[in-house]
C-alpha cells in the first residue's frame, strides 16, 4: 500500500527520488531488506516496535510501486516533524535587502502567586502587554496548583513533598537537554540523560532550548532563585531521559521521532514519554506511520505517550490536530488560557486557546484532555498568556518574547507548554500506584476512564483538565 499522503507527492512534484519509511510486518522484513540490497539501496536500520518494523531509505520514485507490491509492506513520506511551541513572531518584509523579525516589545510583569504559602512550582503564567484589572489577579499563579489543591492543602514548601515521580522513568522526546540547566543540575532524580537520534542535529546539547523547557516543566528541580520564590517541575524525583529526535530549528524525520519513540519504551522501558511535537497526519489515523508506530509500542511495552495536540488550531474548526496526537492510545493534550478559564470568555470552545489545535468526526476520541499551555481563547485578545519556566541557557527560543538572554527563564506558550505537565501528572499517579495496567494500552485505557468517570468530553479541551483527586 502506497501512504496517500505519498501518492499526492509523487503527482504533484514528481521527485526523481523520494525518502521514505517502509513499514513491514516483522515477520517480512528479511524480504523487504533483500529487495533494497538488490536494488543497490542503501537503509537506515529498522526499527521494531513489536508486530512492525519501520525502515528508512531514499529510492527512486519508479521503485515506490515495486517496493508498495512486497507483502505486507506500506509505504509512507519521511515527512518532518516540529515542535508545538506557539510562536506568533513572523518576518517582515523585506527591509534594506534583508528580511527581519518584528520588533519585541512586551512589556511583562512578574506572576503573582494565588496564595503564596501554597505549594509553588516553577510553572507560572506570565502576561504580556497590560496588567489585568486586580480584580482578576487570581489567574496569575502556579499551574500546579490547578491539579492539586486537594492533593497538597498542607504543603507551604516544595522541599516537602514526597510525592515527586521517584522511581519513575520518564522521557521527554523533542530537542534534547542542555547541560548546564541548573534545573538539571540540582534535580532529585538526578541530571537528564541525553540520548541523541536525531540525524539532522546530532550535536550532543540542545541548541533549541524547547526540549530543556518541557522536561524542566514535567520534572525541573527545586530552583530557589526565581523572583517569585522557589520552584520546580511537576515531579522532580523521576528518573528523566532526554531523547534527543528534533534539531536545533525544532524539526524532526518521521524516522528519527519513531526511533526515538522505539528507544523510550522498548530500550529504556520508561512509564511515561512526552512529546511535545506533531505534524501533519499522513492519509488517515489508520494509515499514518507514526501513528501506526505508537498503537504497537503501547501493546508491547508498558509505556504511555504524551502528545501535544499540535497548535495548528482556528478558533472553533474542528479536526486541527496533529499526528501522533490523533492516535486513539495516546494521550493528546490540548491547551486551556488560566485567563479565560476564569473569565469564562469563550464557553463553546471550553476557554482553550484558540490556536489550540482540536478534535473532530475523524479522530472523536481526541484531544484526551487539556493543561495550561497559555495563549487566549480568541484571536486578538489582550494581553497575551505566557507559561513562564526554565529554559536551555545555550536554546534559539532563549529571549524571543522576553528579550532577555542567558538568564535560562522564559515565557511561552503552546500545546508544547501544557503536554509534559500532564506527563509529569502521570508520573506522580504510576509512582503512587493509581494507575492500573500492565502495557501501556491499558494504563492509558485506565487513566482515560477516570477521566470519563469525573467529566464529559469535548472536542476542544477533551476531558478537561486532571487532577490527581480523579484517582483517588
């Protein structure tokens, strides 16, 4: 079978080669690499992910058909990845010659906890532009309190809890990690690994910064020198892998994003991996590689995947998201504005930001729920939401919409922003032992019930957002 996203392709540019992935059942592999050395083809090494074997290759297009007829075989584009961080900088015309990015001009203010003697992690919302009317000021504060005050009403200090992901894998597939985030450094559960499989970047640190930022928001160690006093990711105590699968510009092969999806769950055997990356869905949810690639590692090993539903949203349209998110064993999280969560703006889009990419008739089971990513509920509305955490001292991002550089702090938003809280979320419930299964189907079937149990479903937010109450 030819993917149709490839057939659309080939008809419309016409390459005299093509990159592409081969997915072939295990059991049919030997035959797909006998025919790629006949034909002088050199092959990326399979990747197993249980009753399939995806393999990357360049190939004449005249070859596609041939290699479509072999059995069991499906052939797709090696398409590009991306990162889910929602950034609404874009180049200007052309000035002198030269094309420039817009002025950065915010004027942002200090978050204000809701109660500063709660517990208070590192991921806080920051504003752009105007101060809200006071009146308003309890939107301004930590996220992780949303999740938790029934959980944590006597905790007044980070450094006193004890539910923090020990003894919890967790990785978080994306740019990588950098090594001097002092968020890295002083974690509980020890300095992020850094595996890296990304063959447009291979470069042993993350010269992004968006990879840093997501595992320092799931998992980010107690840092006490932020203005608005100390703070950390939500479970600090996990044993963290940084697959590094995204290059220095954010972008990622379908190959690289399934082999490092491969490693997390079948190398490392970790409970919970975040992804805080998406792209196009190549056809259908039933013929989309890396879709097809999540559905067998999540029945052959105990992982749950965490996917950002993507931020290609348009406030109301249905059927925005992005793939891996629109697999139906994912987890695949949407992003709700505190703001207008409070407000109340924008009732029949459930307050998510509307960039927020949604569900719809052809995926009715997605978004799976929601976190607090940032951004509006409606184009256009001031001032703008930002998530305000850590960031690689050495990343791209590093003081796009702060201006402020080396300081390792930045704001944000995105689906990218929301996906590894929920992750981290998770690793507190596995640590806990409040989510039940032994594959990562299961646990995911598990988790999403609970939900289903405590709310009802929506295409824009999904089940809402978790808390750890809804499993207790």
């Amino acid at each position: 079978m030819i993917n149709p996203f490839l057939s659309q392709y080939l008809d419309a540019v016409k390459p005299s080669t093509v990159d592409i992935i081969i997915q072939v059942p295990t059991e049919e592999l030997s035959t797909v690499q006998n025919f790629l050395k006949n034909n002088n083809i050199q092959f990326a090494s399979p990747i197993i992910t249980g009753r399939y074997a995806f393999l990357q290759a360049v190939v004449p297009a005249t070859l596609v058909d041939k290699i479509s007829e072999l059995p069991g075989v499906s052939v797709h584009v090696n398409e590009l990845k991306k990162a889910t961080v929602h950034i609404e900088l874009s180049m200007q015309e052309k000035k002198d010659g030269k094309s420039i990015l817009p002025p950065i001009t915010f004027d942002q203010t200090l978050p204000v906890p809701i109660n500063p003697f709660r517990f208070n992690p590192q991921i806080f919302t920051q504003f752009k532009g105007r101060y809200l009317p006071s009146e308003y000021n309890s939107v301004f504060g930590p996220v992780q309190y949303k999740f938790m005050d029934e959980i944590y009403p006597r905790l007044v200090d980070v450094e006193k809890t004890t539910l923090d992901g020990t003894g919890i894998k967790l990785a978080v597939i994306d740019t990588g990690y950098s090594p001097t985030e002092p968020q890295g450094i002083i974690r509980k559960g020890g300095m992020p690994k850094l595996i890296v499989l990304s063959s447009l970047d291979p470069g042993p640190v993350d010269m992004n910064g968006h990879g840093s930022w997501c595992a320092n928001t799931a998992a980010g160690g107690i840092w006490s020198y932020f203005p608005f006093g100390p703070g950390a990711g939500i479970a600090p105590g996990t044993e963290v892998y940084a697959i590094k699968v995204l290059s220095a510009y954010g972008s990622g092969t379908t190959y690289d994003v399934i082999n490092g999806m491969k490693f997390a769950a079948m190398n490392l055997k970790v409970d919970v991996a975040s992804m805080s990356l998406g792209g196009p869905v190549q056809g259908t949810v039933e013929t989309d590689p890396t879709v097809l690639a999540l559905e067998d590692l999540v029945e052959h090993s105990k992982t749950m995947f965490v996917v950002a539903s993507g931020d290609s949203g348009e406030y109301g349209k249905l059927s925005t998201m992005d793939s891996p998110a629109v697999a139906p064993d994912a987890i695949s999280v949407a992003s709700i504005s505190l703001t207008d969560e409070e407000l109340d703006t924008s009732p029949e889009t459930h307050n998510v930001a509307y960039w927020s990419s949604a569900g719809g008739p052809d995926y009715p089971w997605a978004p799976t729920c929601a976190a607090y990513g940032g951004g509006r509920a409606m184009p256009n509305l001031t001032p703008d939401e930002l998530i305000y955490n850590g960031l690689s001292q050495w990343g791209l991002l590093d003081g796009l919409y702060n201006g402020i550089r080396g300081l390792g702090q930045e704001g944000l938003h995105g689906t990218s922003q929301s996906t590894p809280q929920v992750a981290g979320l998770i690793a507190l419930l596995i640590q806990t032992g409040l989510i039940e299964g032994e594959t990562g189907k299961e646990r995911t079937k598990y988790f999403i019930n609970k939900l289903a149990s405590k709310s009802t479903h929506n295409f824009f937010s999904g089940y809402g957002a978790p808390k750890l109450s809804y499993f207790i």
